[in-house]
C-alpha cells in the first residue's frame, strides 16, 4: 500500500486506473470480507485526497458460479479534470462521472461495465474473464480492458512441448476477448488492456538448457 501511495504522490496522474485480479484471495469464501477495508483504506488515503471522481466495480459474488470472475476495476480522476463521461452499455450512452460510483458484490447487471467469464468446459470453476469500461475524457475516447488469461495448471504437462495447452488456452481467451470487441455493436476504440496475462517462459527450453549437463 505504501508503494502504491508513493507512486500517485510520485506521478500526480490525473487518471488512474488500477486493474486487481483475483479479488478476495486464493480463499475468497473467508477472505472477500477484508476487501472492503482495504479499499476504504486507499479511498482515504492522503495521496487521494485531490482526486474527487472515482469508479470502483467489484466483482465479489463467488455463490455466482456461472459468471464470477474475482476482477477489480479501480479509476480515480484528479479534480483538476472536469469533463469526464463512463459508458453506459445498456443505455448506449455516455454518462457524466460525478463523486464516488461503487459497485461491488454481484455486478452482473451493472451497465457501466462489461464483464465476461471466459468460456472453457475443461475448466469450469476458472475465474478467468475479462471486465472493460469505455471513457470519454475531454472529447478522447476509449476503452479500458481488465484480463486475467488462464495460467499452466501443471507445470509437468507444460514441460512435455512447447507451445503447452496452457499457452493455447490463453491464445484462445485474448482472441475470443478481442474478437468480441470488434464484431459487437459498439464502435471499436483505441483499447488498452492490463491484467494477468500469466505470460510464462517455454519451460521445455529452459529445463533442457539448464539440465544438459546433468546426469538422471
């Protein structure tokens, strides 16, 4: 938290986003609870202090199965920035952003955001998905993309080749992520996205490079 601080008090940015994945924790039956504290903690922080416009979208509601996905999607806006508008994608229409805008628990229909869980019958307790908000910033648009690609569910099957199923797997998420964003009914923007992409190195490579001198 500190470092964190120290940054925005470093940078003075007028816009930040910050991108959380696995909200909660690994244990986030006992741990979604400590959550709300925590961000209660940043909201009143000294470094924030300046900056009057916030977004927060929480998805916490882990008894949603179907749709969990754990991402967290935190904007603060300076208040030296006084023309600012969120996309309402149900209306299909900016909004202007005014005080603090919380939504936390279950987001599902929250139409300020767009949320998806990737979909993959082999794993179907994942919470891989994506959550994007779209942003009108002094006439400036566009889009803001929080991922969480799938990681190596074992590091022995992602040892046999290379590419692994893993890295198919993740090909496969951004792709469906990206293909949704050009044939939906919005107009495309200019999209940034940060997250977890669980971008991993080719084990197969580096264990052969690492082990051809040792004896089995």
């Amino acid at each position: 938290m500190k470092e964190f601080l120290n940054k925005i008090d470093e940078h003075k940015p007028d816009f930040l986003a910050v991108h959380f994945q696995e909200v909660g924790g690994k244990t986030y039956e006992e741990s979604m609870k400590h959550v709300e504290d925590f961000i209660r903690s940043i909201l009143d922080s000294n470094e924030l202090k300046n900056y009057d416009k916030v977004c927060i979208f929480l998805d916490e509601d882990f008894t949603s199965t179907e749709s969990f996905t754990a991402l967290g999607s935190i904007y603060f806006v300076h208040n030296s920035i006084t023309d600012l508008k969120i996309f309402d994608f149900e209306k299909k229409q900016y909004v202007d952003v005014k005080g603090h805008i919380i939504h936390a628990g279950n987001i599902d229909n929250v139409s300020l955001k767009e949320k998806s869980k990737f979909p993959h019958p082999e794993c179907r307790w994942s919470r891989k998905g994506f959550m994007r908000t779209r942003w009108n910033l002094s006439g400036t648009q566009f889009d803001l993309v929080n991922i969480h690609l799938f990681h190596d569910a074992s590091n022995l099957i992602a040892l046999k080749e290379s590419p692994s199923p893993y890295c198919k797997n993740r090909q496969d998420a951004l792709k469906y992520t990206l293909d949704r964003f050009v044939n939906d009914e919005y107009e495309t923007l200019p999209c940034f996205i940060f997250g977890d992409l669980n971008f991993r190195l080719n084990i197969s490579t580096i264990v052969k490079k690492l082990c051809n001198h040792c004896e089995q």
